[in-house]
C-alpha cells in the first residue's frame, strides 16, 4: 500500500472540544502518525502520515470532527511522505 503525507487546517468552532485529542484518537486508530494542535487563530492544524487510505480516511473525517465541532471548513494539502513521525503527538497552540 502507498504512504501518503497530508496537512490540513480545520476552520469553525474546533477549539474548545476536544478535537486535538480525538483527532490523536481517531488517527491512532488507523495507524497514522503526525501531529494536531491549536492554532492562535482559531483553527486546529494537523499533519497525517501512514497508508493513503487511511490518511484519506482521516481527511474525511475532519470535515465533521468530534461531537460538540461545528467544522465550517478543511483545507488538506498533499505533501510527500517522509516518514519522519513514529507516533501521533498532540502539540500545544502555534
């Protein structure tokens, strides 16, 4: 299966409940690495690495998030894998 790198900006009401860590959840689930964290204009970011499948699963599931996000938008761009995450790591605010 082809690997696949993708970073993506979550736009709307997405801080404040709990998307960082159910995105850690969700990705470990599907065996991604990466990291998401708060952005100080109020997106969350977040970069998935693992099995394009997966990761294109995990974009999918952005676009609503966790119960209580109101997600009013995703921006994902396509990068080339590199392999350098060993874990999925939720990262304080940037």
């Amino acid at each position: 299966m082809k690997n696949a790198r993708v970073h993506v900006l979550i736009s709307g009401m997405v801080q404040g409940v709990c998307f960082r860590y159910e995105t850690r959840r969700q990705a470990q689930a599907r065996g991604l690495n990466g990291w998401v964290r708060n952005r100080y204009d109020g997106k969350v970011e977040a970069v998935f690495e693992g099995p394009e499948e997966m990761v294109d699963d995990m974009v999918r599931w952005c676009h609503k998030g966790p119960v209580g996000a109101v997600v009013r938008g995703v921006e994902a761009k396509k990068g080339v894998y590199k392999g350098e995450f060993s874990n999925f790591n939720v990262s304080y605010s940037a």
